[in-house]
C-alpha cells in the first residue's frame, strides 16, 4: 500500500513518478523494481482572490442605464472549472446597477438611486464565485463603495413665497440701512449650488439695491417723498447667476414717511416784513394778504395750518386780526381807526400736522396803516434802462445784477418792504427776482443762438402777494410802461460764446471743371456755417488734400503738391492751376474749415472734381426762367439720376440763345454731365442721350413739370456732306464783296459820301444795341457782313474771351455754381449763341430734335414732343462751335 507522507498540492505538482523495489527474505535475496506514476488529481481548495481589497468609483448623479462605473477583478488558482470566477452583487443598493458575470464591469442599472442630494454614496458588495460542484464551490467577497457626482439639476428656492418690510423714508444710505434679507437655498454642491439674487421687476425709480451675494436689500436713492408701497419681484438663480435654474419671490414694501422737515413761509417772504394798507377802506373782514408756507414732507406731515400767536399760544383770531386755519387768509375783525392805532405787530405761525412730532414755524409781520397814495416806490431813473449782460450756458441760478426802487416820502420812521414783480419780457421764464431785494437771477442755461437779448419790465410795489396773470399781461402797453416810474427797463443781452463748431451743408460735394480751365476759375461754392457770433464764428478753410485719381484708375496717386485748387473764406473752391494737364482725370480734395478762436474746432468735407471736355457736357432746354429752375434744381437732377442710374452733376446753368440769336429771358439752358458711379468715370454723351430715350414714357411727366423743351448734346457738330458749307459761305462773302465794290465804284461821290454817313451811323447805333452780340465791340463793316453770312447748328458757345460780357449789368451767363470762369481780365465767361432758323435744312438729318414734350399743365412746354431718338453721327471731321471773338 502506498500512501501520502505529505499533502500534496495539484497546482504545484501534477504528477510524481518513483521507483518500489522488492526484496524476498530468502538468500540470496531476490529484488525486482518497478515504475510508479501517480496522477494528482485536482480539487477545488483555492479561494478566489480579488486584486484590491476595496475598490472605489466614481459616477455623476442621474447617468443613464448603462453607464459604465467601472471594473472589478479577481483570479483562481485552481485549475480547469475551479478556476474559472463568475461575479455577482449583493447588498440592498446593489438593485441599482449591474455586473457582467464574466468582466467584472460594473454599470447603472437603474438611475433612480443615483440622487446624490439623497444619497451621496452607495456601497455594495461584489461577490466572486468559482465554478465548482456546489458542494465544493469557493467564493470571495469584497465591498464596493461608489461617490455620487453632484450634477446641477435642482433649482434654487426662496425660503418664503412673500416677503414684507417697512421703511422709513428717512434711511440712512452711508452706510446703508438694511430693510430687509431674502434667502434661497439650492441642494446642488460647489458653483452649482451658490446662489445670487436679482431685482426683475418693481425697481424702476432705482428706489432700491439689492445685494447680490447676500440677498439683503437696501435703499439705493434718498426715500424723503416717497411715501407709499412698492412691490419688487426678485429673482435666485443658481450656477453664481449664470445657472439655467432660478427661483421669485414678491417682496412687499411700505416707504413711511417721518416728519423731518418744518414748514417754510413762501408770504411773507422775509421776517419782519412790514406791509401797508389804505387806511381808509380797513373795514371789517378786509383781506390784508395770504399767508402761505411750504413743507417738504409728505402726506400729514406736509400739511400745513396757519395760526396767530399770543402769549406763546396758537390762535385763529385776536381782537383785530383773524387767519384762516387751511387757507392761510389774514383778514380784519373790525374797522380800524389810524388815529387810534396806526402800527400793529403779528406773529404768525405755520404748523404741520405731523405724528407724533409736530414742528411750526414762526414769522413776525407790521402792519401800517398809511394812504397809500402818498408813498408809492418809484425808480429814480426809469427813463433809463438797467443794462446787465450775462455769457451764454452759465448755470441756472447765476446773479446777473440788481434793481433798486425808493420810496420818495417817508411818514414813518419804519421802512416798508418793496416788492418786485417780473411784469413783460419773461415768457419762456428764463430769469426770476428776488421779490425783496430786486436781485435777478438766471432761472435756465441761456443760448444766444436762440434768444440773444431780452427785455424786462418789473414793477415796484408795495403789495406783497400781488399777482400777474397772463390776462393782466395781455392788457399791459409797453409804451405805457415805459413812462411809468414804478416800471424799470431792463434789458440783458446775452453775450456769445464759442459753442458752436463749424457745418458744412453738405459735407460731400460733386462738381467739374473744364479742361480748358485757367487760373481763379470756380469750381463750386461750399456752405459753411458758424452759429456763433463775431470772432467765434471766424474760421480758416484749409484743402488737406488733394487727391488725384489719373484716368480710368480707381487708385490715387497720391495728393498734389500745391494744390491745383485754392479755396477762399467764403467757401469759393476755385482753380489754383491751369487745368489741361488733368484732362479725364479727377480729384478728391479734403477740405477742413478750423476755428480761428479757441477751442478751435473742426469740421471736414469731401468735394470730387471731374475734369471735362466741353464735348462732354448734355444740355437740357427747359421753358422757364433760370431763378426757377434753380429753385428745383435738386429734384431735376434726382429724376435724371434715377433715370440715367448715374450721378449727374450740374455744371451750370445759361439764359437760353435761340435761333435768331435773341436771348429768352424766360428760358434756359441746363448743362450737366454723368458720371458712373462704379468706375467714376464721366459717361460718354451718346450714352446719356440713349438711357434717356430710353427711359422717356418714365421722364414725359417730368418732362411736363420741369417745361423741359429738349435734351441734346452742348457740344454742336457738323457733318461733312457733299456741298461744304463752309465753303459755300466764303464762295458766297467773296461774290457780295466783290459786287459791292464794283457798285460803290460806280456811283456818284456825294452818293458815296452821304451813305458812308449813313453806314457809320449804323455802326455807331449798333455799339448801343442791347443785344449782347454786339456788347462793348467796334465791329468794321466786312465784319458785320462776315458775322451775318454765317450758319451754326444747335446754339452752343463756349467762349474765352469775355470782354463783351454784359451790357447795361445784364449778364448771360446766370445762377452758375457748379461752373468755371475765365481768368483773363477777372470777368465771366458770359457769351452768346447763334441758332439757324431750319437747322434740318443746313445740317441734315445729323442732328434731330430730342425728346421733346408738350405740358399739358403747369409751366406750358412750347412744342410737341416728337417721340425720335437721338443717334450721334459718326463724325469724320472736326467740330465747329460758334463763339465770339
């Protein structure tokens, strides 16, 4: 039999192999040996073993089902099934998760128990079990605790629905008195859970300041006059304010009032005062004057009684005198004799109705009894006015001088108070008087820019509650009053200050100049403005820049230096260069107008300047006199742009030349040009003239309004045919001289001599001519004749000589501001063109008459709209343009 010596343990070793030998007894003795093998068998005697002795996790509060907590491990030593480990829970919280039977991993199973405002932390136990025969099956236990993660999830709440305090009107606000702390708690940890308070509603006066941090609310502003209850809806919001929960309450709160101030006599407005009364109509109940007084408090205790006060009591009446209690009326019991007693001493007393503490007021008051004839207050000079000035924007309340009346006779060593009364000049209430001491004082800050004198009139009086009425006002007459002595002038004039920054109107400004420009020629006119007055209003225009913009280019190349252009204090933008060099180009100039006294402000305008050719100019014909069509120039030029989609730009404005060469006073002509507002460039006139026929049954109702007659290029062109007219015309001039010299030969010398008289009368008659053709010149006879055989197209001049201007003070060339004048001589650039009676007949079909319209209303237009469209010819020769030389 073999046995064990030892326990033998199957993890260790599982199979022992040994050698048994036996031995007979006999002699010799005989041994045989033989192999033994024994296989362990293995049994389950190992328990399993968990890696850590406790395990805890972490998991934030309401995390869904599934959620993974974490993973618990355990091994067995024993082999095959005993060593194999299922894992289970148990423990009453256990309910809420689960554990995979084969990882280990624990996760939520329920989320109902993870409340970490109920529970903050949940332990279990997880058991590890091996998977032996059940009689020999071995098992581990270990406990697993597990941390709930806080989660804002719960809202703040007030600890009361309502809240109610009262407060004094008189609380302190350095350091402030608390009125009352409201408190909202919020089961959520850290940030989540801190809390901050608000003010939603209730608090639009600022009456009130809430704490933030600590939920105690506090008076913000002085409460004195507001009496009565005020209701705030505050709010507690979790996450320091930021959270998405929140929480209101109501908080009711009564403002008491407290009498904290004494009454204040408003009349008699001095102590002491002395009022007289006629002596001869005191009879019983006259009213002497009405006391009035003042409290600042509120409710009862701004109420205020009027008593009279004898042997340190409050009476209503005493054997002379009676006051009423509410309305302040201090009347007389009796008729009162003045040689029994001239001189009555009072004193009166205000009194509020405050609880539990009263306070009064009292005021001494003389009464005289005097003919009140004898001793009127009067202004020892009132034919002369007080003369005070006073600078604009000073504070309300400023002294600004003093007036003074006298009473010329005095039949009593007292001396009766005069009182001073604003009668006329003070409507918008600007000033008030010290009614006792006649100082005048400012009751608003003045502007000189609106109101920069007035004229008072204050009246002397030894009334001391007279009243004026606007009625009263209305049946004063200033030259009365200024005749009277009891009436002082006053006149303040409000001196200027500089408060006033310059304006340009507008700050952008389009305008163009042409190409032929020289020297001083105007560009445009700018409107700068200063409110103030004198050297406040003195200002220096400065061009910055000068931007130049070459062709085609949306780039500047930079400011020019000098500046090609100048600018005058008046705002005349006129040409500092001769403008060739520019041709096509433009500028953007950046004007500054600074003041020339302190603070020295500015202001800034933008003004583009084009550079044309004349070619580039459209012309507009309109049948009305040009002060009109200025006048509406703004929205003619609007319906154009709104037309044509570009910007229009005025460059002048002419009497009208028609074809006889006579200037219609009641017509004019409109020159403009377009630029396009993407490229900035000026827009050829073919182009304009085309979006204008094509926008014509759009313009025909302007049309009609405006009186616009025609819309054509300014630039007139001719149009080489088969016969050159040019030609015919010399051909022709030759001929007639030619004939004419042969006849003068040919007749008699005293003839010749009586027409020459004749001929020279006629010149000399024609330099008297009001016609601005013939304006300051010496014509010859040859050019007389040249200027009569000559034929043009459409009127159009375009003059550089402008020596011949105007006659008799009549220019032509009239309301222009955005246009060029000449340099040359200092004059304008006034001149005169010359129209063909049929110009179909000389210059063909080159140039037909464009849009033009009948008005049916309004201004009428003098012909019928022809309903063609404007085509410009293909020119293969130069263009003429007829000027005067």
């Amino acid at each position: 039999v073999i046995r064990t010596k030892a326990r033998i343990d199957y993890e260790t070793i599982k199979q022992i192999h040994f050698n048994a030998t036996v031995t007979d007894t006999g002699v010799p003795q005989l041994t045989s040996t033989a192999m033994i093998t024994v296989d362990v068998i293995n049994e389950n005697d190992n328990d399993p073993q968990f890696n850590e002795t406790v395990y805890y996790f972490e998991v934030p509060e309401n995390s869904p089902r599934g959620t993974i907590i974490g993973r618990v491990e355990a091994s067995d030593a024993d082999e095959g099934p005993f060593g194999e480990i299922t894992y289970s829970l148990v423990g009453e919280q256990s309910t809420f998760f689960s554990i995979d039977p084969d990882t280990g991993s624990i996760v939520v199973q329920d989320s109902a128990g993870l409340d970490r405002e109920r529970e903050p932390e949940v332990s279990f136990t997880v058991v590890a079990m091996d998977r032996g025969p059940a009689p020999t099956r071995r098992s581990t236990a270990i406990p697993v605790h597990i941390r709930i993660q806080d989660v804002n999830d719960n809202a703040p709440a007030f600890t009361q629905d309502k809240y109610q305090a009262a407060v004094a009107e008189n609380a302190a606000l350095n350091p402030p008195a608390a009125i009352l702390q409201v408190s909202a708690t919020d089961p959520d940890e850290g940030d989540a859970g801190t809390v901050r308070y608000y003010i939603l509603s209730g608090n639009d006066a600022g009456m009130f300041r809430l704490d933030s941090s600590t939920g105690i609310l506090y008076p913000a502003i002085e409460l004195s006059h507001k009496k009565g209850h005020y209701h705030l809806i505050v709010e507690a919001r979790d996450g320091k304010g930021s959270g998405p929960y929140s929480d209101t309450a109501e908080i009711s709160i009564e403002v008491s009032s407290v009498n904290q101030h004494r009454p204040v006599f408003i009349m008699p407005a001095i102590n002491k005062a002395l009022i007289e009364i006629p002596f001869n109509v005191v009879e019983p109940d006259y009213l002497v004057m009405t006391v009035k007084a003042t409290d600042e408090d509120s409710g009862l205790d701004g109420k205020v009684t009027y008593h009279l006060q004898v042997n340190n009591e409050n009476v209503q009446q005493t054997e002379d005198f009676s006051i009423d209690e509410l309305s302040g009326e201090l009347r007389t019991k009796r008729h009162l004799e003045r040689k029994v007693q001239s001189k009555y001493e009072l004193i009166l007393v205000a009194r509020d109705r405050g609880k539990p503490k009263r306070f009064e007021t009292l005021r001494f008051l003389t009464i005289l009894l005097v003919d009140i004839n004898e001793n009127r207050p009067e202004f020892p000079d009132a034919s002369n006015p007080y003369k005070f000035f006073i600078s604009e924007n000073r504070e309300r309340d400023v002294r600004i001088g003093k007036i003074q009346a006298m009473l010329q006779d005095r039949t009593h060593d007292d001396s009766p108070t005069i009182y001073y009364y604003i009668m006329l000049g003070n409507e918008d209430g600007a000033f008030y008087i010290d009614k006792t001491s006649g100082d005048i004082f400012t009751n608003k800050s003045l502007d000189r820019e609106a109101v920069d004198s007035y004229n008072l009139f204050i009246l002397a009086s030894k009334k001391p509650d007279l009243v004026i009425t606007d009625v009263d006002r209305e049946g004063y007459s200033t030259k009365a009053l200024e005749r009277d002595s009891t009436v002082a002038k006053v006149w303040i004039t409000v001196l200027d200050v500089n408060d006033n920054a310059p304006v340009f109107s507008p700050e952008v400004y389009y305008a163009g100049v042409s190409s032929k420009a020289s020297i001083n020629e105007l560009v445009t006119l700018m409107n700068i403005t200063d409110n103030d007055l004198g050297a406040n209003a003195t200002m220096e225009l400065i061009i910055v820049s000068s931007n130049l913009y070459k062709f085609g280019s949306s780039k500047s190349t930079g400011s020019i230096v000098p500046s090609p252009f100048g600018i005058s204090k008046d705002g005349r933008l006129t040409t500092a260069a001769f403008m060739a060099e520019y041709n096509q180009d433009r500028f953007v100039l950046e004007i500054v107008a600074k003041e020339q006294e302190p603070p020295e402000r500015t202001a800034k305008a933008t003004v583009h300047v084009w550079i044309f050719n004349p070619e580039q100019l459209v012309r507009v014909i309109l049948s009305r006199p040009p002060s009109e069509v200025n006048q509406e120039r703004d929205e003619i030029v609007s319906e154009l742009s709104n037309a044509t989609q570009k910007r229009i730009i005025v460059d002048e404005i002419r009497y009208h030349v028609d074809s006889m060469g006579r200037i219609r006073m009641d017509w004019c002509d409109l020159y403009f040009h377009a630029v396009d507002p993407e490229s900035k460039m000026i827009v050829p006139v073919e182009d304009v003239l085309k979006v204008v026929d094509a926008h014509y049954d759009f313009l025909k109702d302007y049309y009609a309004g405006f009186a616009i007659e025609n819309v054509v290029p300014a630039h007139a062109t001719y149009v080489q045919e088969e016969f050159d007219l040019a030609l015919a015309a010399l051909i022709a001039l030759l001929i007639i001289l030619f004939v004419g010299a042969h006849w003068v030969i040919s007749i008699p010398s005293e003839t010749r001599r009586k027409d020459a008289l004749i001929k020279k009368q006629i010149i000399e008659d024609l330099n008297t001519t009001e016609n601005p053709l013939w304006i300051e010149q010496k014509l010859k006879l040859y050019e007389e004749q040249e200027l009569t055989m000559q034929v043009f197209s459409e009127p159009e001049v375009m003059s550089t000589n402008n020596s011949s201007s105007q006659q008799d003070g009549l220019p032509l060339t009239l309301n222009r501001r955005d246009s060029y004048e000449t340099s040359q001589g200092g004059g304008d650039n006034t001149y005169a063109t010359i129209q063909p009676r049929n110009i179909s007949s000389q210059v063909g079909d080159s140039l037909a008459d464009y849009a033009t319209l009948r008005n049916p209303s309004g201004v009428p237009s003098m012909y019928e709209f022809t309903g063609s469209t404007f085509q410009v010819p293909q020119r293969d020769r130069s263009d003429f343009v007829t000027e005067l030389i």
